[in-house]
C-alpha cells in the first residue's frame, strides 16, 4: 500500500514538474514572440532614419555631430545579434533621436518642410507603436521573471539554467522623461 502510494505521489511529482517546466518555456517564448513584434516596429523606424538624415542634413550643415550619433546608433541597432545587444542600442538610438529632436527646434524653415513633417509624423507614429510594444516585450519578461523566481519554479529554473532577463529600460532617455514638460507662449 505505501509501495502505490508513493509511486502514485511520485507520478504526480513528476507530472507538476513538466508542467511546471512547461509554463517556463511558455513564457520565455511570450517574450521572445513580444521582442520579434516590437523589433518589427524598431525595423521600420531604421527605414526611416535614413530619409530623415538626408532630409535634415542640407539644413543642418554645422550638426553633423548628431547626425553621426543617429547614424552609428542605427547602425549598431541594426547589427546587434541577441536581444541584450539589440536593447542596449535601441536604447543609444532612441537618446540620438532626442538630441536631433533638440537640435531641429533651432531650424524653423525646416520644420515648414512638407518631407520633414510627413517623415516626423512617420517617425512619432513608429515611436508610439514601439512605446506600447516596449511595454508589452516589460509585461511579458516581468512575468518571465516573477514565475521563474518564485518557489518552486526557482529550483527547476536553476536545474535548467532558466536566468532572469532584462526589462527593456528607457536608458538614458530616463532623465528627460523625468523632467516637466516647459511650456513658452
């Protein structure tokens, strides 16, 4: 009798660890499958940078600085093999977009440009989708993260060599987040 009772407690054992193993795999793929929909978004705004360069540049002469920053950040962005790479540059990318976003406020005859504000809109628009699929990519490794720290799935995670992984973080993008909006009139 207790022969059955504890192959009967070992089967189930057994079985709670697949699935335990199971839902892991799940949601590492959620956020994999998050990551390759946002990366789509990220694609497109490397599309656009480009137009967006080649546009401005015959209007900013002396801010090749911030044109050089955009592009190797794209660049970077573009050739980043693991999502860690790839997070790591979005985040380059995205500060080299601030900046150029600063400097522009000083060329108002560009900002009158019918290219200029079709590609700004393009971009604004692709930097929306990427805000809410970046938010999305969070969810999706928060729950990663919360379900393979938490008893019991920590002990499988560390006999299987699930790892935590990283949120994708604002960088340096942060500080101006930070800041209250200045209003002029």
């Amino acid at each position: 009798m207790i022969l059955i009772i504890c192959i009967i407690l070992a089967v189930v054992l057994f079985f709670a660890i697949i699935g335990l193993y199971n839902t892991i795999i799940s949601l590492r793929n959620n956020r994999e499958k998050a990551f390759a929909d946002m990366d789509v978004q990220l694609r497109y705004r490397h599309d656009l940078i480009p137009n967006l360069v080649e546009t401005v540049k015959g209007y900013m002469q002396h801010e090749a600085e911030t044109l050089k920053a955009v592009t190797e950040a794209r660049a970077g962005a573009m050739n980043a093999r693991t999502i860690d790479e790839k997070l790591a540059f979005e985040n380059q990318l995205g500060s080299a977009l601030q900046g150029l976003k600063v400097s522009l406020e000083r060329y108002p005859d560009l900002k009158a440009n019918q290219n200029f504000l079709k590609l700004q809109d393009e971009i604004s628009d692709v930097e929306n989708k990427i805000a809410a699929s970046r938010r999305f990519f969070n969810s999706t490794t928060k729950e990663y993260n919360t379900r393979i720290e938490t008893f019991p799935a920590n002990v499988l995670s560390g006999m299987f060599g699930f790892r935590r992984e990283v949120f994708f973080d604002l960088g340096a993008e942060r500080a101006t987040v930070s800041e209250a909006p200045k209003v002029k009139f």
